[in-house]
C-alpha cells in the first residue's frame, strides 16, 4: 500500500476527534441529535481548520445505521465505511473551484431530484466563492428550497466573495485557526499512533511552521520525519528582520541573495517576512497569536522590542505595496530589495516615512541623554540639545551673542549675531556715512565717538551734568515727553548750498565727526528726525523718523536706487500706482529726499494721490528717514552728485502752439457721404454708372 499522508491517515472519524472548533462541533451534533439539520450550511475559515471533514461528518452521522444518542456516528456500518472509503452514493462532493460554469451547475441541479440509497443526500461544495455569477444564481432557487432528502454544506475560504443571495440561505459557521496548546497535543497524538519519536523542538518547529492549521502542521510534521529532523530554512526571516532592526542594507541585501541561491521564491519570501513582521506586531500590541508557542513568541518579543512598534508599522506599509507591484513587476527582486533598502536606509529616501525615522532616532538619542557627539542617521549630522544638570541650584544665562553689523548669511542661524535694535542700526549707519571708522556701533545706551586724527588734540572732557529736569527726566525714560525736541523744529525751508550761510570756522582742536557737532546732552535712544518738507514739492503727509541731531542721514547708493526702483519699491504699490510712477525718472539728494521727475504739473498732480504708499515703500526698503517729492522736469533741490547729474537733463519741450485760424469747421451733420466728396473736391463730375 501507498504512503499516506498523516493528516490523511489521522483524519478525525468522529466529532469527537475534531480539535479547536468546539462551536461547530456542538452544533451539528445538537442538530443531528434532535433531527433539526439544515437543509444548507456555509463554513468558512482558514485552510486546514476542518470545513470539510466536519462536512464528511455531518454526511456520516445522517445516513449512519447505528448512530449514537449524542449524536456520534458508528464509523463501523456500510453507509460510514463507504463514506470513508469515497464510495458512497449518499455523498456528493464537488470542487468548485474546477467546475465554477453554469454548465456544471444545471448537472448538479438535475441531480438533486435523484433518490440514494440512504436517508440523505449530502451536497459538498468545495471552494464555493470560485463559482461564476451565473452558476451561483442558477443555484439559488434549489439550495432555497431542495427537496427532503438533500443537504448543501459550502465550503469556502473567502466567504465575502459569496453572493449574498447564497448566504440568506444558509447557515453560517465560522471556523478558527488551532491554539498552540491543542496542536501540540494533537502533534504528539498523532507521532504517538505513527510511531515516530518527537522531541519538544520538533513539536514547537511544525506547531510554528502549521500556523494554527491541523493539516499544515501534520504536513511539516511529515517533513521533518522524512528529512530526518529540522533542516535549515532557505527563507532567512530571522537575518531579514535583524537587518531592519539595526539598519543594515548590506545585510538584508545578503539574506534575500542567500534565499534566492538556495532556491526560494522571491515573492513566497515576501509574503513571509511580512507575516512575520505580523506576528511581531500583534505581539507589540498585546494581542499575541495563541496558534503560536511560546518559544515562538518569546523570540518575537525580542525582535519587537528591538524594532519598536512605528519600524514594524512602517515594514508592514512598505512590503505590503511592495507585494502588489511585485504582481506586475519585472524583476520581483529587484522590487524587494529597493524596499527593503528604504527600510534599513532612510537617508535615500526623502518621503514623510524616512524623516520620521530620522526624527524618531533624533528624539531616541536625546531620550537616552546622548551626548552631543552621538551620531544621528541622516544626511546631515544634528547635534543633540544639552540636557540640563540637575545638581546645577542656580541658573546660569547664556551669554549674549556680539553684534554685528552685517552677519553672514551663510552661517548657521544657531551661530549668527543677535538682531539687533533699529536705533543701534541707525547709529552704525550714520556714523559709517558720516566718515567715521566702520566699527561695530556700540549699544545705544554707551555711544561711543569715532577716535580723531593723530594730529589732533584730544577733545575736552565734556562739563559735568547738572540733576535733570522733569522734562529731561521723562526724555530718558522714554516717555511722549522725551520725543520732544529742546529746540525748535526746523522750519521746513531746505536751501541750497550756494543759500546757506558759510559755517562759522571750528575750534582747532574740533573736527567735523558726529561726535563733535552731537549736543551735551545724549539724544532719546532710537529716535531719528528729519527736516521738514521743501518748498514748493509734494511730499507725503504722513510724518517720517528723522536722524538725530547733528548726524547726517545715511543715503543708499543713487545708482542702486533707480536701478532697483521699479522691482523693490513699485512692485509693492498698486497697480494703478505702479502705471503711474514707471518709466520716470529718479533721483536722490543729499538731505534723504528721493526725487521723482514727471513731465508735466497734471501728471504730477495725478501721481499725488498715491505718495503716501509711495513714502512708505520707500521708507521700508531703505531707511524710515528718506521722504519722496514729485517734481515737474528738473527737481526743485540740487545738491550733491545726483543733482549734478540731473543737471545735463534736458526738460522736457514745451507743447507746440496751434493756430486756431488754420482750422476748418466740421461740415454740418445733415450731409451725405457724396457731398462731402464733392465738398473735398471742388470741379469733380460725379459720373453714375449702370448695375
């Protein structure tokens, strides 16, 4: 006699002997004990749990001849041996998988009004769900209503695939996956009754390789005892899984190469690794698999804890749409390895999932008080933050970073100067502009004047200040007082050089620094004045931040100016605004007063209506100090070197007169279109022609 395979040999005979499915086997039990079965049943459930022994069961315990009070079959009478043996005509068995047509449908339907020669005969429809549309509904109306001596069980793996029509006309059962515990016992069992001598590492092997399923797990039972014990695996699922857990490509690249030369299938390793990364994950989670030992899951709580739950997530996302474009790829190879590449790589891949792997092991190195030579995966290494010292009773105030007056942007921002106050940014300019040295300015609550000359004497010390009144008082703490000038402002009448009168000559030992002309006194801090608007111009109304006293302004570069006027200053006015002011030209004078010449007073006038914003954007592009006039020609100012330049502009023509004497009237509205052409030409015959 042929070899028979154990879970052929070991097929349970009786309910009894079914393991793991209690629900079930009461079930049918009951019903057949009290003559309520059925006249359809659906099982559904994993593969190897039993869907169609139980089925071959309940055929037995119907047409048995000596059936038992609990409702257990003889196994002993014809009827139960012929159903064992396949020979009996009371059971009908059909794969559906293989005769799924309409075809095969209408033959079985035709049968079912056969009489047998026992009390019932009993449908198996193997793999139900594989059956066509047409052939499921020609079934419809005999699995509704067969007659008294038939019984359907459907059998299927996938019960979502069912019609729903077949359901509603059934009865539904669900079958399990086996425990650990239960398939031990059945391993044991059943070597016992074979005859083959088990060690405990065989049985947790074959319980683990079976997965929960009886007949999976009697068949790696049959290869261990044919290979002659436990054999090395060609699937390196344990090598594939340290890879990921230390982040080793060279490693994981190695194991899918070493499966591939001992002959497995790229896409059977695939779908193992990922049921592996499963069951870790299910461990993680608290929800152990029971179909596993414990010997099995005691080495997926140490690969859990060493992948940690968001690595297992990102695995399972990343091999699961790996294995759908396996489908159509190629070279399935090379679609496992590119992923697993990402997954023990995150620095080639720039997606969400690796920079939150990179920020992951970030915040690890900080949690475990890394220090700040710990290396961070990534492209760029980023030191970890200092973690404070808790012996430490007093804290200490990092020191002030120096300021500068033109920090390097290509420094990192972490190592750049602090920003600092717009009235220390004004000081450093005016005094840079004013010829003084190019030094950083000092805070504004210590200014500091520029050194003079070897040559000359040093400056004398300045008298000692008198208590200050409740005016200067309330000018140094920054009240509205203090931005109260002490002397009157000026009266807006800005005169040309040659107007002014000469400066009285400056003591010998004086020269003409900020520093010399600035008041006994020191000014508010951050607040900068500015001349009142020239005679005769059309300046914004809005009052505008002016140097301090005895400071000049600090100008930008002319040539920058109307180089950059149209894309810095213009494009942040509005549309009509920018139509207006483009195409003029611009001009910058000494005193900070940005002059842009139109061509004639109505333009001018036009344009007047947006010189506030004008002001603005100039004032937030170069220094709040500038102010802006519209000027018709030539500007109304002219000193320093932009004026000279304006000054070989040549203005504008003035319009042609036109002598109205010269002008014909119009000819009167009445006339036709002919007599004007005779109007136009005096002496011309108007010759008609013929159509």
């Amino acid at each position: 006699m042929a070899y028979q395979s154990l879970y052929r040999r070991f097929r349970p005979r009786r309910f009894a002997e079914v393991i793991g499915q209690d629900h079930l086997v009461s079930g049918l039990q009951n019903a057949v004990r009290e003559n309520r079965v059925a006249h359809a049943y659906l099982l559904s459930g994993p593969r190897g749990t039993g869907k169609t022994t139980s089925a071959r069961l309940l055929a037995k315990a119907l047409n048995c001849e000596n059936l038992g009070a609990d409702g257990e079959p003889c196994c002993e009478c014809p009827s139960c041996l012929a159903i064992e043996s396949g020979s009996s005509m009371d059971l009908f068995e059909l794969d559906a998988a293989s005769n799924r047509g309409i075809d095969d449908m209408k033959d079985l339907v035709r049968s079912v009004a056969i009489g047998t020669p026992g009390r019932t005969k009993v449908y198996i429809l193997d793999e139900v769900h594989m059956l066509t549309k047409e052939a499921s509904n020609a079934l419809l109306k005999t699995l509704e209503e067969p007659p008294g001596h038939v019984v359907f069980v459907l059998a299927t793996t996938d019960p979502q695939k069912v019609l729903p029509t077949i359901r509603s006309r059934t009865q539904h059962i669900e079958l399990s996956l086996v425990g650990a515990e239960r398939m031990q016992e059945l391993v044991r069992d059943v070597a016992e009754r074979a005859g083959i001598e088990v060690t405990d590492e065989v049985v947790d092997y074959v319980v683990t390789r079976g997965g929960g399923s009886a007949r999976d797990t009697l068949s790696a039972l049959d290869g261990v005892v044919a290979a002659g014990g436990i054999g090395a695996s060609v699937l390196p699922l344990d090598d594939l899984v340290a890879s990921l857990a230390d982040s080793r490509p060279d490693a994981a690249l190695a194991a899918v190469a070493a499966a591939v030369a001992a002959g497995a299938d790229v896409r059977e390793l695939a779908e193992q690794l990922t049921r592996r990364l499963r069951d870790v994950f299910l461990v993680l989670m608290g929800a152990e698999p029971r179909e596993l030992p414990e010997s099995a899951l005691q080495g997926l709580r140490t690969e859990g804890a060493a992948l940690g739950p968001a690595a297992t997530v990102r695995a399972l996302e990343t091999l699961g749409g790996t294995l759908i474009v396996m489908r159509q790829a190629g070279d399935p190879r090379l679609s496992l390895e590119t992923a697993l590449v990402k997954l023990t790589n995150p620095t080639v891949s720039g997606d969400v999932e690796a920079l939150t792997r990179r920020v992951e092991a970030l915040e690890a190195a900080l949690a475990a008080g890394a220090g700040a030579g710990a290396a961070i995966p990534g492209p760029g290494e980023v030191a970890p933050l200092p973690r404070p010292d808790p012996k430490a009773t007093t804290p200490v105030a990092p020191a002030p970073a120096p300021a500068t007056p033109h920090p390097d942007p290509g420094r990192p921002r972490s190592e750049r100067p602090a920003r600092r106050g717009l009235a220390d940014e004004a000081r450093a300019a005016l005094a840079r502009a004013s010829g003084g040295d190019n030094r950083p300015a000092t805070p504004a609550s210590a200014p500091v004047a520029p050194p003079p000359p070897a040559s000359a004497p040093p400056p004398p010390p300045p008298p000692p200040r008198a208590a200050p009144s409740p005016a200067e008082a309330a000018e140094e703490t920054g009240s509205p007082a203090a931005r109260t000038p002490s002397r009157p402002e000026p009266s807006g009448e800005i005169e040309s050089p040659a107007a002014r009168p000469p400066s009285r000559p400056e003591p010998s030992g004086e020269i003409g620094s900020p520093a010399a002309r600035m008041p006994s006194r020191p000014e508010p801090s951050g607040e900068i004045e500015s001349p009142g608007p020239p005679a005769g111009a059309s300046t914004a109304d809005a009052p505008r931040a002016e140097a301090a006293p005895g400071q000049p302004v600090h100008l930008p570069d002319p040539e920058v100016l109307a180089r950059d006027w149209d894309q810095r200053v213009l494009s942040s006015l509005p549309r009509r605004a920018q139509v207006r002011f483009r195409g003029h030209g611009v001009t910058l004078d000494a005193d900070g007063t940005v002059h842009v010449v139109l061509p004639n007073a109505p333009h001018r006038d036009r344009c007047a209506e947006f010189l506030s914003e004008l002001t603005e954007a100039v004032q937030s592009v170069y220094s709040p100090a500038l102010r802006v006039s519209l000027d018709v020609g030539v500007a109304a100012s002219s000193s320093g070197p932009a004026a000279d330049a304006r000054a070989g502009e040549a203005p504008d023509p003035e319009p042609e007169e036109v002598d109205l004497g010269g002008l014909t009237d119009a000819p009167p509205e009445g006339m036709s279109a002919l007599d004007r052409v005779e109007a136009i030409f005096p002496g011309a015959e108007v010759i008609e022609g013929e159509n």
